[in-house]
C-alpha cells in the first residue's frame, strides 16, 4: 500500500506545506514525513485529520490506494516494441515516479553509439545492470566495464561519472537503483 505517496501528491498539488496540514491534522510534521514516507501508516482518525487538513475524502484516497498497480510486467516480446527516439535511447519504467518509494526500476535500449547519463540528485545509491541483449559499457568514475548478454553489475554508484554506452544495435538492460 502506498497511502504515504498519494496523501504527498494531494498536498503538493493543493500547495499546502506539511507544516499546514500537520497543524490542522494535530500531528507533528515528523510524524506527517514518516506517514508521506511510508515509513509509519496513520490510524483511520490520523487518516480522517489529515485528509480533513487537506480538504480531501478519505474513501477518495483509500480507493486510490486499492486503485494502485500492484505489478508490472514487461515481457519480452515488448522489448521490441519500444520507440528509441533521435538520442539513441530509450527508458521503459515499470512504476510512475508515485509508486517508486525504494527502488527505481527501468528497462534500458541503447543503440549503438548511443549513452544514458545517470540519474539526477542521487547520492550513495545501489545499482543493478543486467545485459538482456547486446552488449553496453559502463562507465563508472575511472573505470570501463564491458558486459554482455547474461553479464550483470552490482555497485554503488558515483553521481556525474557513470555512464552507459550501447556497444552493439539495439542493447536491451534491466536497471534497478535505490532511491
């Protein structure tokens, strides 16, 4: 259940500060962090205050959660049906940024030639390359490895110095980074 993201949303798009809402709802504005982290889930009256701060229905926001997409699924055949656009990359995302509270997931194609630069605004963060089909280099700080189909990587990653550059036509990589 990811309550916590969709109660953030709310506030964000009514422009409402979590000192606001944590005022009205009579919690603190850590407690509101940890509940908009999902780090601590709100008892139904916590739930009902907030959602009362807000001005917003809480049946509203529990079906959105029960809305929520429990799984995705890519599956092979849909590797080739990705549009690589003039950059010579393309991303396939498994969850919209609201439901990606942990882990960032994507299916990656490089073309040959082509590179993906890292994520923005990430510090100390664990990354997993998997080579699905071709084969990539990455880059990372001074390093250069080379992974082909079946290779995998597991490292911390370093922010403005790693890089993926397709080696060969139409390289296809699963990656998974924390956030």
């Amino acid at each position: 259940m990811n309550l916590g993201s969709i109660l953030r949303k709310h506030r964000k798009e009514l422009k409402l500060t979590m000192k606001e809402v944590a005022e009205k709802a009579h919690i603190s504005e850590g407690f509101l962090s940890q509940i908009e982290n999902n780090v601590n889930t709100p008892s139904v009256d916590t739930l009902m205050n907030i959602c009362g701060a807000m001005g917003v229905n809480a049946g509203d926001i529990l079906n959105q959660v029960e809305r929520q997409v429990k799984f995705v699924v890519i599956r092979k055949s849909d590797w080739n049906d990705i549009d690589v656009p003039k950059s010579g990359f393309a991303t396939k995302r498994f969850f919209p940024p609201d439901n990606r509270t942990v882990i960032d997931t994507a299916i990656l194609v490089i073309n040959e030639g082509k590179s993906i630069p890292v994520r923005k605004n990430i510090r100390n963060s664990q990354e997993l390359l998997t080579v699905l089909k071709g084969t990539v280099e990455l880059e990372l700080g001074d390093e250069k490895i080379i992974l082909s189909e079946g290779d995998s990587i597991h490292y911390w990653s370093i922010p403005g110095k790693e890089m993926i550059f397709g080696k060969s036509p139409a390289s296809i990589v699963v990656w998974v980074g924390t956030i």
